[in-house]
C-alpha cells in the first residue's frame, strides 16, 4: 500500500482534499486556450466523448445517433487537447484527447500553451474524478440539472493540479496497471453474465416454442424459422391478439414540467406534465441500438415517438408475450437506414404460436421460477462490476490528486498493460444508452 506525502497544504480548490505542499496548482487558462479549428473536408476520424472511456473514435463505440450528411464545419481537436461537452461536463462528458479527429461544434476544445506541462493520460483522470466534476457542476448554468451547460470562461476559471511531470507520468503508469487488473475482472463478469444469459435464452426459447409438456403433440407452424409448435396452439400474425402504436412526439416545453414519466425506445425516463397511456403495458424501440428491445412499464406514462406501444386485443398474460416479444427479436426485422428503424407493420405482420390464457400464465409462472437463480447470479455480478467501478474511481482521485504517493511504485510482472486489456473500462452492456447521452449529439 502507497504511503502519504511528507507535506501537504489546502488546496485552492473548494471540493479538493488537502494535496502535496510541492505540487503547483493554476487556473486552466495558465496552462490551455480555447481554440475553433474547424474542418474544412469532414474526412477526419469521428471521435466520440464518454464519461468513462473520455475521447475515442466513433468506429471503436456503440453509439446509436444517426451521423450527420457532412461533417464539414465541425470542431477540430489534436493530441493533447482538453474536449469538453458543454452541455454534459456535469456528467464527466470530457477528456483529453489522443487523436486528431472531429468532434460536434458545440463542444469546447482547449490547446495546451506548452505540451510538456502535462502528461495528458495524467489530465484524462483528473478531469472526470468526482471532486472536479463537482466543481463543473458548481460553475454550470442552465434552467435544469440535465441541462447545465460549462461556458469556457468558467472552465479555463477552473485550477488545475499539477505535479512535477516525472511524478505525472509515475502516477499514469500507476493507474494504468491498476486499470489493466480491473479491466481483466470486469471482462471476466461480463463473460459469466453472457454465459448466464445464454442460459437464460435456451430456458425461454424452448418455453415459448415448445410450451412445458414434452410429450405434447406437435404440427408444423409454416414459419420456416418458427419449425414445428404444439398442436393446440394457434399460428396467428400478432395483429390478432395484439394493437401496437407508435407513441408521440414530446414537445421540448413539455419536458420541463414534472408529471408522469416519458418512456422512449431506451426505456429511459424523463418527465411531463400529461399522460397518454397507463400501464401494465410494454413498449418495443423503435430506433438505433435500442431498436426491437421489450420494456414492460406500469401506472400512467408517456410514450415518446421512439417507441411502439403493445396494447391486448384479447385476454392475455403480459408476462408471456414479454417473453415471447424478447426471443422474436424485433431488430433483425428492422428496416436498415443510417440506423435501424422499427414500424408497427413490422411487428403487427409477425407470425406467432400462442397458447391459450391458461398455459401463458403456466409458462410465464415456470420461466420465472427457471430463471431466479439465474437473474440472481446476473445481479450479483452486475453489483461486482459496480463496486470495483466505485473502488478504480477512489482509486484513481487518491492518486491524482496526491493523498497517496506512488513515487516508489515499481511494476510487476502481472502489471504489463495494452489497450485491448483497458477495453473493458468502456461503458457496460447494461447501460448503451449513457454513450448516446454523454456525447450530446442528439
């Protein structure tokens, strides 16, 4: 375990702990200048801006915006450069860059005055740790906590901490390693999860298709992917047992008022001050990464024009078609524009084998109790995945900001470090949706 410094003094800023008495603290403007370089051919690579990964290429992220007819125009960034997302700085939206590429013109790029000053791995932790995400959050402005927006004025207002550069680059190689380790575990729980989720599929496959008595008589659907189902079940295209509608544009001043919860393709919450619908009721995507994805929602909501809307025609068990909705998977349906595009024809055409009220709710009652022990086991690696997240943060702000002194750290040989070991620090499977919030280019 690293030691503390000898010495230390208060920091100049408010939200930091006490920091080494020889680091050198000055306000961002001392060391970066905002600049406005713009490209003139929009061939450059496409970067993308997350909270957890800071700037990479687009190429590298599922990120499900439509792109843009030209890119033209837009901001221009080099190694070195600071990005900040002025309208998502509050959400750690920011980094430094090590690419030469393209970003949205509202973002605000920041030049180093000289490249020596900082190792820019270095600035990448120290931007998104809490206590200066704190510190965008004080100095934003805006009318709403998911809008505040971080002006350049305030952000090159900002001190910046800085160590001598050879304890930078200590403090960098540190973290790496650490990181690598980290990465390794993370990888490992997403694999289990998959591998449990598999599981998870072949239990409900079967179910959905071949119900729960094996001995039951079989007929050919005539749906070459669907193949034989039980006798008793009735082949029917989902129209007949289900209304699906796409929901309703939600007008920007509506958005501010607090009410019932917006439920878009994601399944993601925001607010309004009228509902449209009242559960139980599911929703399907309709766009992007998220399009074909099943959400069953309860009580009065609203929902956004990126979802379609799946109403019982008849008496049925919600739980079942939920399931069922699940394993048909809507997205390889989807019509394949700049990003996938779901319609109600789509989903209203499909051709299904449905049993009978009675069996839905047997299935549904036997896929539940199937799957408990596994979804248990998926919650548990999630939460393991979130608290060695909350560990790698604490980890990193110790050692940026000097409340640990790395110094006489030597690597070992388990401490060998490459991109594609920190891959798995980028934005987990659970949450796509933080990508396309964290860049702003909605």
């Amino acid at each position: 375990m690293a030691a503390a410094y000898p010495n230390y003094r208060t920091a100049r800023m408010r939200w930091l702990p006490l920091v080494p008495e020889h680091w050198n603290e000055q306000r961002a403007k001392t060391f970066f200048r905002e600049v406005d370089e713009r490209s003139k051919t929009g061939q450059e690579e496409l970067l993308s801006v997350s909270h957890l990964t800071g700037i990479t290429p687009r190429s590298q992220k599922n990120v499900t915006m439509f792109k843009a007819a030209s890119y033209i125009g837009s901001k221009l960034c080099r190694p070195g450069d600071i990005v900040v997302n002025t309208l998502w700085a509050w959400m750690a939206a920011l980094g430094t860059s090590r690419h030469t590429g393209i970003i949205s013109p509202a973002y605000g790029v920041y030049r180093p005055h000289n490249a020596d000053n900082f190792n820019p791995t270095y600035l990448d932790y120290l931007l998104r740790t809490r206590a200066y995400v704190a510190e965008y959050t004080g100095r934003s402005t805006g009318i709403r906590s998911s809008r505040l927006r971080l002006y350049p004025n305030q952000f090159l207002d900002i001190a910046l901490l800085q160590p001598p550069r050879p304890e930078q680059d200590q403090i960098v190689a540190y973290l790496r390693a650490q990181d690598a380790h980290i990465a390794r575990f993370i990888k490992a729980k997403r694999e289990l999860i998959g591998l449990l989720t598999e599981q998870k599929l072949r239990i409900i496959d079967h179910a959905v298709t071949r119900g729960l008595d094996a001995s039951v008589k079989l007929k050919s659907s005539g749906v070459e992917w669907l193949g034989e189902v039980p006798e008793h079940w009735e082949v029917i295209p989902l129209r007949r047992v289900l209304r699906v509608k796409s929901g309703d544009m939600i007008h920007a001043s509506e958005e501010t008022e607090i009410g019932y919860p917006i439920y878009g393709g994601n399944g993601r919450r925001g607010f309004t001050k009228k509902s449209n619908c009242e559960g139980p009721m599911l929703l399907i995507g309709r766009v992007g990464a998220k399009c074909g994805c099943i959400h069953r929602v309860d009580g009065k909501f609203w929902a956004s024009e990126h979802a379609l809307r799946v109403i019982p025609l008849r008496k049925i068990d919600l739980g079942f078609f939920e399931h069922l909705l699940r394993w048909i998977d809507f997205n390889r349906y989807a019509i394949r524009t700049a990003q996938p595009l779901l319609n109600s024809t789509i989903v209203r055409s499909q051709l299904c084998a449905i049993p009978q009220v009675e069996e839905q709710q047997a299935i549904c009652r036997w896929i539940t109790a199937e799957c408990q022990p596994l979804d248990e086991a998926i919650a548990r690696a999630n939460d393991e995945i979130t608290l060695i997240r909350e560990y790698r943060d604490r980890l990193i702000a110790d050692a940026v900001t000097g409340q640990v002194d790395v110094r006489g750290w030597q690597p070992g040989p388990d401490d060998a470090v490459s991109d594609t070991d920190l891959a798995a620090l980028g934005d987990d499977d659970a949450e796509p949706a933080d990508e396309e919030d964290a860049d702003g280019d909605e």
